[in-house]
C-alpha cells in the first residue's frame, strides 16, 4: 500500500539542553521542548492521519500528546533512540576527557557496543524493521512517527544508502516520506514550517 509517512522529531529533552547522553533513558522534556511540541501542532492541524506510531520514551510521549493531540498513539521499542550503554546520563564533554579515542571512535561509527550499548547494525536494524514492517501493514496511507534524532537519520539513511554523517534533525522538526510501488523517497527534510 502506498503511503506518506511524517516522522517528527521530539522537542527539545533535558540531556539536549544539557548536552549529555540519553539513549534509551527516560528523560522529560524542558520548557523549550513543551513550547515546541505546542507549536507544532497547528503545522501539522492540516494533516489527516490514519496511524500515529511514537517511541515509547517520555520526551516521544509527551512530544505526541502535544503536537498530535487527538490522536491515540501505539507505542513502540523500534523506534527508540541508540542504546548509548554506560555513556547514558554522562555529559558528552566529560566522556571525551574520560574515554579519549574510544569514545570518538564509537561516536563516529556510532557503534556503542563497547559502552554495553546497541551497534550500529543493530541500531538500524531495528529501526529498519521498523520501516519494513510499515511497508508492509494496511493501516492507511498516512502515518506520522514521533521518535528521536538518531531513529530519523536511521530511516534516512535506509532511504538514501550510507549517509553516516548527516546532521541530526532540529528538536519537533517533520520529515517527510514517501512509499510508493514498494520504493521509498525523502520527500521533505528538517522541516519546521507548514509543509
């Protein structure tokens, strides 16, 4: 079935304005990321969808009752942020003094198994899955996807091939896209304006 897919990143989390690491731990939204989820709404007001899919993680959570507010979510560990492991909590400048080229080393390939987090492949797998399984599902031709910056360039790059050092998405940005006879396109990209 064919089918337009929003994914919207969530507002801004405590660990984005404090710059430390998150991953899979359940961190609130600040004032800022409250405002940006309530801004969000009226841009995305013209939009009618079938089917509301969001991270299981409170800053998602919250994101969706306030961008999406009369829509009733389904829940789902797929579209997670990377498992970051032991980095969680731990500010980012801190982890380079700490762990020097190791850490780098793992940023850059954004592999976190050496940190007891998620690699790379299973990173994308999941959020791949993710992606397959929509595809494939009858649920209606319009979806939004409330998740985190990594799960958005997880889904570009399975979209556009290897795009590794892409930027992540600004907080409550839209990216927009397209199935269609059974081939994906990037439609629209860090969108935070009325599409």
């Amino acid at each position: 079935m064919d089918k337009i897919v929003y994914f919207l990143r969530h507002g801004q989390a405590e660990s984005n304005a404090r710059h430390f690491f998150a991953g899979h731990s359940d961190v609130p939204l600040t004032e800022l990321g409250i405002q940006q989820a309530k801004d969000t709404a009226p841009i995305l007001a013209h939009i009618v969808f079938d089917k509301v899919y969001c991270s299981d993680l409170q800053r998602a959570r919250n994101t969706a009752a306030l961008a999406l507010p009369h829509y009733t979510c389904e829940y789902t560990k797929e579209i997670r942020e990377v498992d970051v492991g032991a980095l969680a909590y731990q500010p980012t400048a801190d982890c380079e003094k700490k762990y020097g080229d190791l850490y780098w080393q793992c940023r850059k390939k954004r592999d976190y198994s050496p940190f007891g987090g998620e690699s790379r492949e299973q990173f994308n797998g999941r959020v791949h899955g993710f992606l397959n399984r929509l595809a494939q599902n009858d649920q209606g031709p319009t979806v939004a996807v409330v998740c985190h910056g990594g799960a958005i360039q997880s889904a570009v790059q399975y979209v556009l091939g290897d795009c590794q050092n892409m930027a992540q998405p600004d907080n409550c940005s839209i990216t927009k896209f397209s199935y269609t006879n059974g081939v994906w396109k990037l439609e629209a990209w860090n969108v935070t304006a009325k599409l």
